[in-house]
C-alpha cells in the first residue's frame, strides 16, 4: 500500500454518520467529520492523484472585504459578482486559464460541486481569463462570516480544497475574531498564505500594516505575505480597482503561474500540512467514535435490562400463583368445590380420578379451563411486556443520547415505544398454543411406556397434559385466605393425579421441562419486543470497530507520509514561505 491507497483507506470509514447520537460535543465532532471527508475528497485524494496539476487559489474572507471585486481587478472583466446586498457570492466563481479549463471541469477538484458556466445556484461557476496564465486558478469563495449558514459551510470547504489562500480584510476589520479563527487553522495545516489587507486609507497604510503584521507573528503566521490595496472611491459597486493598486498582487501571481517550480513548492508545503494534521485530527475523530459506541453500548444495556426484568416479572407469575386466580381458579372451582374436598385427597384418590376422568372427557366442559388456563399466561406475558417497554423507555429517556434519539422519534412514536407492540396478542397466543401442544407431545411420549399407557389413556392425552400445565405453576405464594385453599388445592390435586399416572420422579422431570418451554417461548417473545428498540439503534450506529479502524488508518498513512516527494529545485519568485520559516513581508500599492 502507498500514501495514496492509505489516504483511500482512511476515507472508507467515513462513509456514514458517526455521529447519530447527541452526547457529549456531537456537533462540533460532527463538523470535523465534514471537514476532515471534505479535504481528503476536495483536497487530499485529488491532489495526491495529480501532483503537477494546477495551483488553485482561493480568495476568502469576511463579509464585504471586497473578494470579487479584487478577483474582477485582478484577472481585468467581471468574471466576479460583486455589490451592497449580502451575501454577494452565492455561487463560487473559479477563473481559470483557457489552457486548463478542461482540468477544472472535470470532477478533478471539488467533485461534490456540479459544473456550471451560467450563474445559477447549487454549482461551481467556471469561466475562463486570457488573463490568467496556465498553472493557476482563482476562486472568488462566499464569505466566511455569511449570515447563511450554507455559505459559512461553504466557505470553509472551499478554503480546505485550495492550495494557497490569498485571504481578504480590511482596514477596518482585520482584527475581528472570525477571520483570526480561519488564519489559525491556516498556521495549524501549513497551509500556504498570504493576505491582502483592503481598503486602506493612505495616511493610515503604515501603522495599520505594522499593527496586521504584529498580529501575525502573534498568532504564529510570521513569515506571512502581506498586501496592501489603498482605498479607491469607485463610481459604482461593479467597478474595478485601478490596475496599479493590485499589480504587486498580479504580478506576484503571474510570477507564480510562470514557475513550475514554485508552484510545485507552495502545492507540497500545503499538502504536507494537511497531512500533517491528520496525526492529531484523526485520532480525536476515532476518539469521539467510540463515545458514542459507549453511548450506543449503554442504549443497549438499558434494553437489555428492562427486558430481563420482564422475564423475572413473568416467573414471579408463575411462581406466586396469580395465574390461578381469576378466570382459571372459578374454572377450577367449579369441579373441586371447597378446600373440603382436598382434606379427604389422600383417601379418595380413586374417586378423584373417576371425577378427573369425567372432566376430560365431557360431562364437564374441558375447553373453558384450558381456554381460560391460555388466557391467564397471554396476560402474564402482555403484562411483562408493558413493563419491559415502560421500563427500557424511561431508561432512555435518562440516559446520553437517549433523549435526542427520542425525539427525533417523535412523541407519538415514543409513547408507542413505552407500550407493547400491537401485535403481541397473536404471538404471544401462538407462543402459548405452541407451549400446550408441546406439553401434550411430552404426554404422549410418557404415555408410550406400557407402565403409564393404560393409565394416561383412562385419562385421555388432553386430560394428562392440563394437569401437567396446571402443575407447571406449583407455587401458592402471594395468595391469601380462602385462595390459598382453593389455588393451592389447585396444584396440589394436579400434582397428585400426575403422580398416579406417571411417579412421582417422571412428574418432577415433566414439570421442569414443561416450565423450562414456556420461559424460552416467552422469552423469545420478549426478544422481538426488544428488537423495536435495538432496531432502532442498529439503524444508525456505526458499523463496530470504526474508532479502532480509523486509528490504523491514520497509523498506516503516518507509516507512508514520507513517501511524499520532496518540493523541486530550481530558481524561486518571492512567495509565501513556511510560517516557521520566514519573516514578515508588507507589500504596498
């Protein structure tokens, strides 16, 4: 693998958002992301691709500096849009040389931004200068400080595509703070730069241009080209500079078009600072990355919880015998009356069995208790469910990143979130008729013993196996007075039979497995609930290891950093030098 192909590797991750959740400073990772993706696609990828391709050079800077109007000087026509309502350049206008107009119209450079020759938004406005000679490009970019977020945005990206930043001020306002911000990112990547301070009243060129230079060398960009453009009564707002209040800047960037060499120079100075910079802009990105995986991991647990809370919600339902009330306990009083009844149990088994049997068979509707036995364990289900939902919706609704992710669901959503699906009644009854037919197999297969055959058939399968279901949920804890008796009754007579028919060792096996059924069905019940909010996570996190991935990436472009080429040799224009390298220049008009 070469730098490039490690720079093609590095930009993969970066396909999606990794940023979903708002944790932490979301939005600020979520904008280094754009800039990080804009500059390997704008800048990095394209320049590393074509080394000797064409300088692009960028004009940037605060509202009303006056960049088209310098760029319409500079190349002599109104290739520019300048005037009094701002923001003035809606759509970037790059001039380019006849010779290398093919070049920029192919997706060579900024291949986000369509082509365009007319002046209609949404596109990169190309035109061509006889002016302007082959090698060099001028790109007249929206104002960093616009009123419209869009062209801030834009403004940025195009200043990380370019190789040299001619930056425009003016007397008046080179010391506000939102140009300084863009000189320091300047600083920070090497990017080759000069600035061109505007607008300067003559009997205050000196001091105002001593003053810009002191603030230079104090943000750390001594060494930086300055220009001074004095200020010019225009007779309208289209008008154009005099030619000789830009030619030092001109005639500087013909001598820059006319060598190669330099060029080649201020192209590798930018580019090794871009490259530079992923050493630490990397790294923090895989950083913030793996915040949200631990915000994406906590989302999850959360889930997870709640939903295991409803499956111990579900065993206390079996276990503390609330399904033997209601409906299923006057089922079961309607046969065995009173707790009378079960004081003679030991003495009258045989008897019980002859009523047993008549039970199962006909005289008594066996239907209606199995019917209300299924009734009971759908509502036990449902009702951990509920919890489950209400639990997991309240987790998130605490914890980082849950709250945004919730209302980005929207309040109607969220509120069907916190409640079981719609549709749990028709699985959750097919989890129980599957659990009942799965207890009857088990009848069936215990009935095949010639020890047990005849005595599971004077009872009949569907008999054997309801008491097997009723036997399931054994416990009589968290009923009171006369329920005890009459539930308790209920699992003990069961209990009993069972044994009569089976042993009592096969019962004890039987009851385990019948239980153990049920919990798994239930449980992969509650697993679909979950899968509402694990779905909706899954649909938005980042793909696992992305942080560890980024990380080597970045390793393995530092492994190849050195395989840039060194700047070429050759006679040299006074140009802008590395910050750490030079002193301050001042250019007057």
């Amino acid at each position: 693998m070469d730098l490039l192909g490690a720079l093609e590797a590095l930009r993969r991750p970066l396909d999606r958002e990794l940023f979903p959740l708002a944790i932490g400073e979301a939005a600020a990772d979520r904008r280094a992301l754009r800039e990080l993706t804009g500059q390997l696609d704008d800048y990095l990828l394209p320049r590393l691709r074509a080394l000797d391709a064409p300088l692009l050079a960028v004009v940037g800077g605060s509202t009303g500096a006056g960049k088209s109007t310098l760029v319409n000087s500079l190349v002599g026509a109104d290739v520019a849009e300048p005037g009094v309502l701002r923001p003035t350049t809606l759509v970037p206008t790059l001039v380019v040389s006849p010779a290398d107009r093919t070049w920029f119209m192919g997706q060579n450079v900024l291949p986000g931004l369509s082509r365009a020759t007319g002046s209609g938004p949404g596109a990169l406005r190309v035109v061509t200068s006889d002016t302007l000679g082959a090698g060099l490009a001028l790109l007249d970019a929206p104002d960093i400080d616009s009123v419209v977020t869009a062209n801030r945005e834009l403004a940025s990206q195009l200043l990380a595509a370019a190789d040299l930043w001619l930056f425009v001020t003016t007397a008046a306002r080179y010391a506000d703070e939102v140009p300084w911000s863009f000189l320091r990112s300047a600083r920070e990547r090497s990017t080759a730069l000069a600035v061109v301070l505007d607008r300067v009243p003559p009997d205050a060129a000196e001091p105002v241009s001593r003053d810009l230079s002191r603030l230079l060398v104090e943000n750390g960009l001594e060494g930086t080209r300055l220009f001074t453009v004095p200020e010019a009564e225009l007779p309208s707002e289209k008008a154009r500079l005099p030619a000789e209040a830009v030619r030092p800047i001109s005639s500087w960037l013909a001598g820059l078009a006319a060598d190669a060499a330099e060029r080649s120079r201020v192209v590798r100075q930018t580019l090794s600072g871009a490259l530079d910079s992923l050493a630490t802009r990397v790294p923090a990105l895989a950083e913030a990355v793996t915040r949200q995986r631990t915000a994406f991991d906590g989302l999850r647990s959360i889930v997870t919880g709640a939903y295991a809370g409803g499956m111990a919600d579900f065993d206390e339902g079996m276990r503390d015998g609330s399904l033997l009330r209601g409906e299923v306990l006057a089922r079961w009083q309607d046969f065995i009356g009173t707790g009378d009844l079960m004081r003679s149990l030991e003495s009258r088994v045989g008897w019980l069995r002859d009523r047993i049997v008549g039970f199962f068979t006909g005289r008594v509707p066996e239907t209606r208790l199995r019917s209300a036995l299924e009734s009971g364990v759908e509502a036990l289900i449902r009702g951990a469910a509920d919890g489950s939902a209400e639990r997991a919706l309240e987790g998130w609704s605490a914890a980082p990143g849950g709250p945004g992710l919730l209302e980005q669901l929207g309040a109607i959503e969220s509120a069907r979130l916190g409640r079981a699906s719609p549709d749990l009644g028709k699985r959750a009854e097919a989890a129980v008729r599957g659990w009942q037919e799965y207890v009857l197999e088990l009848v069936r297969q215990e009935g095949a013993e010639k020890r047990t055959a005849a005595r599971v058939a004077s009872f009949g399968v569907n008999g054997a196996g309801l008491l097997l279901m009723l036997a399931a949920f054994a416990s009589t804890g968290g009923l009171t007075g006369i329920e005890v008796g009459i539930a308790g009754g209920t699992s003990v007579l069961s209990q009993k039979l069972l044994e009569a028919v089976f042993g009592d060792q096969a019962v004890r096996t039987l009851t385990v497995q019948a239980r153990h059924d049920l919990r798994e069905r239930v449980r992969g019940v509650l697993e679909e609930e979950a899968s509402r909010f694990t779905a909706l996570l899954e649909a938005i996190e980042p793909p696992p290891g992305t942080g560890e991935a980024l990380v080597t990436a970045g390793h393995t472009v530092g492994a190849h950093r050195a395989e840039l080429p060194a700047a070429g040799s050759g006679p040299t224009a006074e140009l802008p030098k590395p910050a750490s390298s030079s002193r301050p220049g001042e250019e007057g008009a």
